[in-house]
C-alpha cells in the first residue's frame, strides 16, 4: 500500500477545488495510505454529506496547520489567499519526502518528482495575469508589495513545475498556466455528480432561473439579480433562486438587501444536495456570473439537471455550453438581450438543452477517478488499469528546497 498526501488549504469552503479534492481522497482510500495536509481542520462527516462522498475519517490522517493560520487571519484581519497558499507549499514540501506520491488538489505548489498539481487557476507566483485582478482587493502598489512577498515564501519556480506531473481543469486553464510557466499541462476536467440529476420534461419545470455560488463580488450576484430584473421588464414573468453560502457579509447584506424588495427572488442559502438538486431539475434556466471562470462546476450541475444555462464569454465554462453563442454574454446588457431571445423562442431553447447523460460522459465522476487511478499508478510504478497519462522526464528533476 502506496503512501499519498494530498495537499489542500481548506477542505470546508466547499467549492470546485474542494469537490476536486473530496474526490481523490474517496478514489484513494482504499488502496493506499492518506494523510492530508491542510491548513484547516476539516469536518469529514459534513464533507461526506455535502459532496456525497465516501470518505472514512478513521483511514484518513490529518496534519493541520490551522494555529497558525488562525494567528496570521486574526493579526492581519484578512483571509490572505495567496499567502496562505504559499505557507501550504513550504509545509507540504517539508514533508514530502515522506511519501510515496504528494498531490496538490489547490493548484501549483512547485513539490517536484513524483508530485501531481492539479491547477484551477494558476497561482503564478512569478509572472503576473490580468485575470487574477479579482484575488485583489488593494492598491497597486499594496498588491505589488503583496504579491513580492507570497512569490518570496511560495519559492515556485518554473523548473520546479516542469518536474510535476500538471493537470489543469479546463483548456482556458491550460493556456494560462502555459502562460505563466512555459509548460502546457494535460486537460482532466474535474469530477461532476450526476447521480441524482434527472432530465425533467420541460413543459413540468418552472419559468425561473437557479444560480449556485458563494455569495462574494466575483460572482455578481448583485448584478444577475438586475439582469433578472431587466428579462422581467422586457415581458418574461421569471423569478430567480440563488443558492449558496454567503463569504463576504458586506455583500451579501447588500444582496439581501435588494431580495428583500423583490419577491420574484429567493435567497436560499447553503441547502442541502437533494434540494439543490431538486431546484436545478425544477427549473428552465440557469444563469452564472462569474467572469473568468476556471471551469465552472455549478454550471455543469446547471447542464446536468436540464436547464440552458447562460454563462459570461470569459473562461473555461464556454466548454460546458459547447461554445453555443446563445448561451455567451460579456456585458449585462448582452446577457438581458440572449436571454430575452431564447426565452421567446421555444423551438431554440429544445435545441441548447444539454442531457445528463452528455454531461455525465465528458464530466462525470467516474472518468475523473479513473485518470486519478492511472496517474497515482504511474507514479508509484503500479500497473495502471487504462491508459496513463505522461508523466515529464526526471532527468533534469531540481532539487527542491524548504
């Protein structure tokens, strides 16, 4: 039995990463030794609920930093994102001689041979994007100084990267990873349930949209709110269901705010799966507004239950609706006039409709799992079960330093 760490920061944000991470720990349970390296405690019996997973809290081992982290957020008065993640590549790489195989489930950490980094969205110490301008929330000369010092602590560099095995969550991530590291990695779409989604005819499914999310500015979830406002002024009688667990209170008091006055929007919080499931698959439409979306999970849940979703042109979520112009806006005046078209024609809407069964094929769970499999076999010198991924020559493998 193969020892494997798994390196994540926070287990109980419960978003994509999270699923992502929920799902190589249930694949590798059963065959090999797991220990998670975190910088939270997490509660594994609300992971098993909410992901539904099968996870064994008595075969999995936890080495926490969470004083620590607890120390930094309450000195600093900020959940410091990238800092805290650069923190996680040091410990991990303290311990990674300690194990078989390290997988990182939260992006690029640098942890060299025999690692497996599973990027989102790259960290890019080195190099700055554009498309990270929402993880900053500071002036520019703040965010400068900012990004010096995670670069400083996280100590990735682009050798380190090219002696991993890298995957990446989407095409668009690919490219941006190739961006910022000179290395393109391989494309593992990360893993959706589709268990208890069902295709619900259409004419049995509600005029309303559903849109799941963290309640946060980078999810604009004030502005779907108005998009919702303007379909409704142009004639559709919609109403809008947002679910999700509100991060930033600020926000989300100024997104109650505005449901408060509306009564064709309900806030509906962080529900459980079965309810989630139920309000995707009794309803027509989805809507997503997060711009740069590294893949999009919640809108392959939105596919997978049988709504059109519409989603912005930015992002690894064009995938998921097929690149179907339709279905793509890049401003909320673009998003008013797709939706008011699609909503007016019947025969189109029969048309973008996207089955479970197509969603469960490109995306699902078990096709995930088994490319984990194969690529733990690899690097273990197991005998994988299909056809592995490649994994980069270690001829020229760096040292990596603490």
């Amino acid at each position: 039995m193969s020892s494997v760490a798994v390196v994540h920061r926070d287990l109980m944000a419960k978003g994509g990463a999270e699923a992502v991470a929920v799902n190589v720990l249930e694949t590798l349970q059963p065959d090999h030794d797991l220990t998670l390296l975190t910088l939270t405690d997490p509660d594994v019996d609300e992971l098993r609920d909410y992901f539904n997973a099968d996870l064994d809290v008595d075969s999995l081992t936890v080495r926490s930093l969470g004083r620590v982290v607890a120390g930094l957020t309450e000195r600093l008065g900020l959940n410091y994102y990238l800092l805290q993640n650069a923190v996680l590549g040091r410990f991990a790489r303290r311990h990674a001689d300690q194990f078989d195989v390290v997988i990182s489930t939260i992006n690029e950490l640098g942890l060299g041979p025999d690692a497996i980094e599973y990027v989102h969205f790259p960290f890019d110490w080195n190099v700055t994007l554009p498309d990270r301008e929402h993880l900053f929330h500071r002036s520019v000369e703040d965010r400068s100084l900012y990004q010096r010092l995670c670069t400083a602590v996280a100590d990735v560099s682009r050798e380190d990267l090219k002696s991993s095995l890298v995957l990446a969550n989407s095409e668009w991530t690919a490219g941006k990873v190739a961006e910022a590291y000179g290395t393109r990695p391989e494309v593992v779409y990360p893993p959706i349930d589709t268990e208890a989604f069902t295709d619900r005819p259409w004419d049995a499914r509600e005029n309303g949209f559903v849109t799941v999310g963290r309640i946060e500015p980078s999810k604009r979830t004030v502005e779907l709110i108005e998009t919702v406002d303007a379909v409704r002024e142009r004639g559709h009688d919609v109403h809008l269901h947002v679910v999700g667990p509100p991060v930033d209170d600020a926000y989300a008091r100024r997104v109650a705010a505005l449901a408060a006055g509306r009564p064709h929007v309900h806030l509906e919080g962080e529900v459980p799966r079965g309810e989630l499931i139920e309000l995707i698959c009794s309803h027509r439409y989805g809507i997503h507004g997060k711009a740069f979306e590294h893949f999009g999970m919640a809108v392959a849940e939105l596919a997978a239950g049988g709504t059109v979703p519409f989603v912005p042109s930015s992002g690894g979520q064009r995938a998921i609706v097929r690149d179907r112009h339709e279905l793509l806006f890049d401003s909320p005046e673009a998003a008013v006039a797709k939706i008011d078209r699609v909503l007016s024609d019947p025969t189109l809407q029969r048309e973008l409709r996207t089955s479970t069964a197509e969603i469960d094929r490109r995306f699902g769970r078990e096709r995930f799992q088994e490319t984990v499999t194969d690529a733990v076999d690899a690097a273990t010198g197991a005998a994988p079960k299909s056809t592995p991924i490649s994994r980069p020559s270690r001829a020229k493998s760096p040292s990596i330093s603490d």
